[in-house]
C-alpha cells in the first residue's frame, strides 16, 4: 500500500477552470450563436489537447463516446446509451443542456435545444426526464418573484424514485459493487419511480437525516434532481447557505452543485463577491459569462 505522501486523489490533474461547459460557452461566444457541429469539434479539439486537459480520469461517457470516435462514427452519433451503459444516466449531462436553454426565447424552445444537445454526449431517459423539469424552473426563477412557490410548483411533477437513499446503498452493496448486477436489473433500479411525487414530502423534508433516508447522494437525477429542491427549500434560495448544504452532502457534489448553483443564482440578484473572486482565472471566467449572457435572448 503507498504511502500517504505517495497518494493523490484520482483527479489530481484537473486544473481549476477546466469544465466543459467553458467549452460550450466560448463556442457559443466565438461563433455568436449555437451551431453542433462547431461544439463537436471544439470538444474533440479540447479533449485531445495534452496541454489543455490531461485530467488522469474521464467520465465513463468521455470514454465511451471516445471509442466510438475512433471507430469511425460520425461525431453526432457517438454518444453511449444508459440503456447500454447504467451509469450514462448522470448528472454531468444536465449541466451543458440546461446552461444552452439559455439561449432560446423561452423554456419550451429552450428544452428542444437542450435535449437535442444532451444527445450528443448522454442518451439518457432520466437526464432528459430532469431538464423536463429544470429548464422551465430555470427560465421560471430568471424571469418572476417568489422563488418558493415556483420550486413547490414545479415539484408537484418530479416523481421520487421507488429505490433510494440506504436501499439504493443496499442493493450495491449486496452485489459487491454496482458492476456486478446484471443490466436489466440495474436499469429498473434507476427508471422505476414510485406513485409518490416530491411535493408531497418537501414541507416535511427538514431532518438531515432525509439526504440518505430518503434521497441519496449518488450522481444519477432521479435522486440529486429531488435533493436539490430540498436544499434549494430547506435555505430558502440563500445562495450560500445552500451551496454549503451541498458541499457538505458529500456525494456527487460537485455536479450536483454546478446544476444547483444555476437555479440558485437565477433566484438571486447577487452572488457573494467573496464566493467569486477567488477563482482561477477569475477575470477571464467572468468575461466569458457577460460574453455568453449577451447572446442569450
């Protein structure tokens, strides 16, 4: 076993400022507008360049997507299937679809362009299922007042899934691993929702307890998309408060938090200053934004 000096965490070489969404944005920015084929190639462009990515683990839909490039399909088509892949069905394809809504004229064109997008990396039910829901959210918290209404609102139509929180920590653990069971299964296990609907359980979700009784912390939407609203509930919109909820869940909290950092800054006139001049590259990062923020509506 190495040592403690010996060891580093599996994404030691990730820089700050290194996300994908950066990608999108600037291609947005640079062709002033969004065009698919100018994303893919500065996708591939950006995730074959040493110097600009060399992160010593990728995404499993990264790799996938990769070895379906290097077989020779077209680039449009090289996304991997959750139906193939259970793990596909994540919360890193919501981000980039859901920052792109942006750029339409209103939710309903908005979730057309996000899930045309979502397909070119994620074919996933449970990714589209959520951008259903966050993108009139989205545009929702950007354009009215009273945020709480519009979250109760839209929670009334996101279904909880039937196996969750410790039963979902159960059944992996069981099988020694996710790995080990068999497709069908796995994909029931994150597709099969119950009768009940977030709403129904949100005004009572104020025990800590509910993160891994009730929700889970695991990167898949069926679960982060319902703990996001109870965050977002729990701190009313308090844009600190609730990313320090988030971070502290542990989990896939990172994704989990870059979506949720969308809705609550939609909901905020203001972010912490101290929150964002501290960034790598802080200037260059916030130059992209108001570039990007131009060309939306």
């Amino acid at each position: 076993m190495p040592s403690l000096d010996e060891r580093y965490h599996y994404h030691h070489g990730l820089k700050a400022g290194a996300n994908l969404v950066r990608v999108l944005m600037r291609s947005i920015i640079k062709n002033e507008g969004y065009e698919q084929s100018e994303f893919l190639s500065d996708f591939i462009e950006y995730m074959t360049d040493v110097d600009a990515n060399n992160d010593p683990y990728l995404e499993i839909y990264i790799r996938d997507w990769f070895e379906n490039y290097s077989k020779g399909v077209a680039p449009e088509l090289c996304a991997p299937s959750q139906r193939d892949r259970w793990s596909i069905g994540s919360h890193g394809g919501i981000i980039r679809p859901l920052v792109l809504s942006l750029t339409a004229k209103n939710s309903f064109e908005g979730l057309g362009i996000g899930i045309s997008h979502q397909q070119l990396t994620h074919r996933s039910e449970t990714v589209s299922s959520a951008l259903g829901k966050l993108v009139p959210l989205l545009e929702n918290l950007l354009s009215k007042d009273d945020s709480l209404s519009l979250l109760t609102e839209s929670a009334k139509e996101v279904a909880l899934i039937k196996i969750h929180g410790k039963d979902l920590s159960k059944r992996y653990f069981e099988a020694h691993g996710p790995g080990n069971i068999p497709k069908d299964q796995m994909w029931k296990i994150h597709t099969e929702y119950s009768d009940e609907f977030l709403s129904e359980i949100l005004s009572d979700a104020t025990d800590e307890s509910m993160i891994t009784n009730r929700f889970a912390t695991a990167c898949y939407p069926e679960h982060g998309v319902p703990l996001i609203y109870y965050f977002l509930y729990k701190n009313k919109f308090d844009f600190t408060s609730s990313l320090l909820d988030n971070a502290n869940a542990g989990g896939d909290n990172v994704h989990r938090g870059m979506v949720m950092g969308l809705l609550v800054g939609a909901a905020n006139k203001e972010i912490p200053e101290s929150l964002k001049i501290g960034l790598k590259n802080y200037t260059k990062i916030n130059n992209e934004i108001e570039d990007f923020v131009k060309l939306c509506k």
